[in-house]
C-alpha cells in the first residue's frame, strides 16, 4: 500500500489538485511539503490535529516537512467562512503566539535528525521586507479580481461586507507557497478542507509565475456521527495545550467518543497499522460494553500529544476517582480530575464543622439538609464516609495541604480549598 492509498483509506484526504499527478509524485520520490498554522491564539486544538497527523505519516514515509506558522497572515486574519472580520492582533501578541504554536509543533514532527528532518518556517521572514509596490507588481498582476471573487470562502462574506485586508489573505497565502518553492523546492501544501480556496491560489501562482506544476491535500473536517463539529467540548475547544486542556480533560473527551465514531477516528487520530485496528474492530463489536476501541484511543491520541506519563497519569486518576479512591490522588491529580466541579475557598471566618461547611460552600442549601445527609450517609470527605454532624475539618483532611474533596451521593464532587 502507497502512502497516498494509506492516507485514502485512514478517511485522511479530502481533495487533491490532481489525485493521478500526485500519487505518482509521492511514489516517485521525496517530495518537501508544508502545512499552514495562524497564530489565532496561544495553542492549537484539536482541529489543527488532523494535518498534523498527515505530515506525520508523510514525513514517516520519507517526505521533507516545512511546517509554517504565519507571523505575517496572523497580522491580518482568514476571512474563510467566517461571518465576521477577525479582530487584529499587535505584533507583540501575534509573535508571542507564533513562539508558542511552533514549539507545540515541534513535538509532533522530527527536527533532529535524517534527510528529511522538519524544518520550521515563519512566513513573516519573506514578508517583512517586501513593499505594497512590490506585491502589486509581482504577485498582484497574477490574480484577477473575478478569480478572487469565485472563491467560496469569499462569496459568502462579500454579501455582508469584506475589508480589502482579508479579501487580499488568499493572495498572501498563495505567495507563501510560491516563495517555499523557491526556497526549498515545496511541490505540496497540506490543509483543511476550508483552506482549498487560499490553497488553490499557491497553486495558480506557480503556473501562471514560474510554470511549475504543485500539488494540494485537504483534510476533512472531522464531524461526529450526528454531524456535530468534532473536537468542541460543551462549546469550548479542546486544545493541544496542558495548561488549557489537561490531559485528563482530553483523555475523557477521546473516553467518552460515541461507538459510532471510536473506529474511524482510530484510523484517523492514531499511527497503529490498519491491521491491527481492524483487529480492535473486531473485538470492539463484539463486546462494544467494554469500549475497547475508545480506550485505545484515548491512549493513543493523550500519549501523541502529552507523553506516555500524562496518559498513565490520565489513566490512574480516571481509575482512582471512579473507584472512589481520593486519598491515592495528589492535589495537582485531583486539580485536573475534578477542574469543572463545584469549588469553595474557605475564608477565615469560616467554621470548620461539617455541618456549617456543607452549607457555607452551597453543597447543601440549609442544616437541616446537612444533618440528613450526613446521617443517612451520603457526605464522604476525600473517598470516606462521615456521618458524625459534630466532625469538623482539620489539617488530616488537607490533600498536599491544599485542598479537600468532598463527594455527595454517588457523583456529586465538590472541592475545597485552602
């Protein structure tokens, strides 16, 4: 099997310029390609995982990546598909976040080492010092205002209003694969299916400026089986970055993937061969209670992007809250684990009986309710029962001496910190 029928049959490829001429072409030889990241923010998500993932599987099979994050096309924003202009950002914000997005990419791709080692680009490079008189001249001329227009990613935007800045972003994003190729011999660009407009535009400008053939991927955008946007977690994204999805968020959200959906994103978030995901196929249908297929998952995708100790961290603090084992967690684990429950910072004056403290936190809206709780035995303070109203909190409560978990019920968590 190619490299292209292996991206084919993992539901990788979209479109493609010419699926016959580029075939041929990543048959033939190493090619060098490069992959297109804004700094919209200080992180990529989980979209942005999907050509990753093909430049992975390209580079693993000999190709040359540039992976390119834009200093330049940050500065003005893609208008593609968007129902309003994007906000502008200043310089200093836009190259804090290139910073940022290029170090989360160089965890995905090899810099180290082989012929085909990645090499990072910044569109601003080029950029930067190019006059407006210059770009009109050079790369202007090869695009007429009608051809600009057909784009869909534009047609909708001109009914409501678009500024002349990002009417021009197709322009500047096919000059960035005019300027690779002269640089470093670039013949294939990878992207989403969104980008197939801007892409095309690269494309354009090397036949009509140098007369050289080049080649476009897009991804698709990953939906669910109800046709849901994937990788949005109760309207917030789920990032590449730690700090702003932990590990264990993102390894619940892989956990929780719908059985109609846990086969085909094994083929296309993970590196196992076919083969073997065929085989977790089989077992997984057969015993679809045991999510088998889901769990794979989860590991694959939290090692790819974390590390193999932020999955087992993952994994142990996934096992020791559902077994109720609080106290086996360190506070840091149970800061990740319990990140969207209920959080009380005791204040000063606070009494520290269980009672007072069921009610001051809001777990419980009177004493009463307190008392009933607590003598029917339901109130756990960090995975054991209580249920003496006269107990109070004291320093053998504290996790790590920072916070303590107290569970209502089979599921209800909240926490307490100090």
């Amino acid at each position: 099997m190619t490299i292209f029928e292996e991206l084919k049959e993992r539901g990788l490829i979209f479109q493609t310029t010419d699926e016959e001429a580029l075939e041929k072409a990543l048959t033939e030889g190493p090619l060098a390609f490069y992959s297109g990241y804004d700094p919209t923010a200080d992180s990529l998500h989980l979209g942005h995982l999907v050509p990753i993932i093909v430049c992975r599987h390209l580079q693993l099979a000999g190709h040359k990546p540039y992976p390119l994050v834009g200093g330049a096309t940050g500065l003005i924003g893609d208008p593609s598909f968007k129902d309003t202009e994007r906000s502008l950002q200043t310089k200093e914000t836009v190259d804090g976040w290139v910073a940022k997005i290029q170090a989360q990419l160089s965890h995905f791709l090899n810099f180290d080492s082989g012929s085909n080692k990645a090499e990072m680009v910044n569109n601003y490079d080029w950029f930067a010092d190019i006059s407006f008189i210059d770009f009109l001249r050079d790369v202007g001329k090869y695009f007429t205002v009608n051809y600009m227009m057909s784009k869909e990613s534009v047609k909708k935007r001109i009914e409501t209003g678009i500024s002349y800045t990002e009417f021009a972003y197709q322009i500047m994003q096919g000059f960035d694969f005019y300027e690779l190729n002269r640089r470093y011999g670039v013949t294939l660009q990878i992207g989403g299916s969104d980008q197939w407009g801007n892409m095309t535009a690269g494309t354009e400008l090397l036949r009509r400026k140098a007369d050289k053939v080049s080649h476009v991927i897009t991804v698709p955008l990953i939906t669910d089986a109800t046709g849901k946007k994937f990788g949005k977690s109760e309207g917030n994204a789920v990032w590449l970055d730690a700090s702003k999805t932990s590990p264990y968020e993102m390894y619940q959200f892989w956990l929780n993937v719908m059985d109609e959906d846990a086969v085909r994103f094994l083929k296309i978030f993970t590196f196992l061969p076919l083969t073997e995901i065929e085989d977790i196929r089989k077992s997984f249908e057969a015993e679809p209670h045991k999510r088998l297929a889901q769990k794979v998952l989860a590991r694959e995708v939290v090692t790819l992007v974390h590390g193999e100790a932020a999955y087992k961290e993952a994994l142990n603090i996934t096992e020791q809250l559902f077994s109720g084992n609080i106290q086996k967690l360190t506070a840091a684990e149970l800061k990740q684990g319990l990140s969207n429950v209920p959080n009380y910072a005791v204040q000063s004056q606070d009494s520290l009986n269980i009672v007072d403290i069921l009610v001051t936190s809001g777990i419980v809206t009177s004493k009463r309710q307190a008392r009933e709780d607590l003598q029917n035995g339901a109130i756990y303070i960090n995975g054991s029962r209580v249920q003496d109203t006269a107990y109070s909190l004291s320093d053998k409560d504290k996790i790590d001496n920072e916070l303590t978990v107290i569970r209502r019920g089979k599921k209800k968590y909240f926490m307490i910190t100090y």
